[in-house]
C-alpha cells in the first residue's frame, strides 16, 4: 500500500504519513515506505 506521499518543489521535499484509519500510526511498513522515499530523494 502507498502510505507516504511524496511532494517536491524545488530542492524542498514533504513526506506526508496517510494512514487516517489508523490516526498516522507508524507501522514497520510505513517506516519501510518513508526510507524508501527518503533514498529515492
């Protein structure tokens, strides 16, 4: 599932958590998603 969403603009990037049944909990998968984004960046 796709739980971070990723916005760049310029040299600004926003990681936004959107997991809203689960309040933005962080789970072992998001964590994985948000590295994921980061090395991707």
């Amino acid at each position: 599932m796709n739980f971070v969403l990723t916005e760049k603009k310029d040299a600004v990037a926003v990681l936004t958590i959107n997991r809203p049944d689960a309040l933005n909990a962080l789970s072992s998968e998001v964590l994985e998603e948000i590295s994921g984004a980061f090395e991707a960046l």
